[in-house]
C-alpha cells in the first residue's frame, strides 16, 4: 500500500511539473498576456490579419473594479453582462475598423471561467451585442476564436475572430494601469 501510494505522489508531482496546455490544468491560466485578435490566421511575428491588439491580465480571483480605476486617467468598463466581480482587465487598441466588436471597449473589465478544458471570457458587451473568447492554453499562451454577434441590427454578419495571446507574465493588473496610461500618451501625442 505504501509504494502505491508513494508511486501516486510521483505521478502527481510529474504531472504537475508540466507546463498547461489544453486538457491539462486550467488554473495556470492566470496571467499577463500579449493578445492579437485576428481576421485569418495570425502570429506575434507577423502584422497580416491583426484587427485588435493589446495586453490581457487573467487574475485567479475576482477584485473590484477600485482595484484598477482609481489609478487610470478613464474608467474600466464591465465587458461582460452577468453579476460578478471581474478577474481579468484589457487595454486593446484597434488596428482595422468595422471586422469585430472586440476593441469597441478600449479599456474592459472582464470575468473568465473555464468549461469543459476551455477558457471563456468576452470582450465586449451592450443589451443587444456582445464579443465572447473561447480558448485553450497553449504552451505559450491561449488559442482560440472570438465572435461578435447581436440581436436585430446589432447583428453584425462578422466572421470568427482568430484569437492568440502570448503569456508574458504572472498575472499583475499594473500591466493594465500601465497600458491605459501608455494609450492616453499616445492619444495626446497624435493630437
């Protein structure tokens, strides 16, 4: 009995020692990460199909939006519709107009669950449209897709978003304070 156990523990520990990738552990999907939202097929190193871009903190717990609003020059919005303390920010930018509704807000608050060895989270929502992000971890990041869909002529007739995004850190919402400042610079600057 007690090498069974003992074997389970070392089965255990190797098991965990691996980077998360789909199928695996969801809970290493916390973090800071580089996000692309694409029209095609896409990668970091390459500009082609780039729509919306930006920086995505997924936290493992929920916080307030004070966590993050006092400290920026515009507010966070809420991304997502149902009752909930956010665990995630975004500051994106939009590359190309009218493909997506990801970027329609600039600065979100959103709240990321996993079903099924998937990681869901939205971009964007109002009463009739809404972005929704389904993803799987990847070795260096999340992998996914995105769409915009509405109700009446909120429906958009975009097609899928290919969504890729880039872990470059722990989770840490400074990196979101930091892009809203980083954007409002940019923003005087071009004016």
């Amino acid at each position: 009995m007690k090498k069974s156990f003992v074997a389970s523990i070392g089965l255990i520990v190797t098991f965990s020692a691996h980077p998360a990738v789909a199928g695996e552990c969801l809970s290493e999907a916390p973090g800071t990460y580089e996000l692309l939202v694409c029209k095609g097929p896409c990668s970091f190193e390459s500009s082609t199909n780039i729509v919306v871009k930006g920086v995505l903190v997924l936290t493992a717990a929920n916080f307030e939006p004070d966590a993050l609003n006092p400290f920026v020059p515009e507010p966070f919005e809420y991304a997502y519709s149902f009752n909930d303390d956010p665990n995630g920010c975004f500051v994106v930018d939009t590359l190309v107009q009218n493909k997506t509704y990801a970027g329609i807000i600039e600065l979100g608050m959103t709240h990321w669950s996993d079903y099924a060895d998937q990681i869901r989270f939205s971009l964007y929502t109002s009463p009739d449209a809404w972005h929704h992000v389904t993803a799987t971890l990847t070795h260096d990041g999340l992998a996914g897709t995105g769409g915009s869909s509405g109700a009446g002529v909120a429906a958009p007739g975009y097609d899928r978003d290919i969504i890729i995004a880039r872990r470059v850190g722990p989770p840490n919402l400074d990196r979101c304070v930091e892009a809203a400042w980083v954007r409002q610079q940019k923003r005087r600057h071009a004016t």
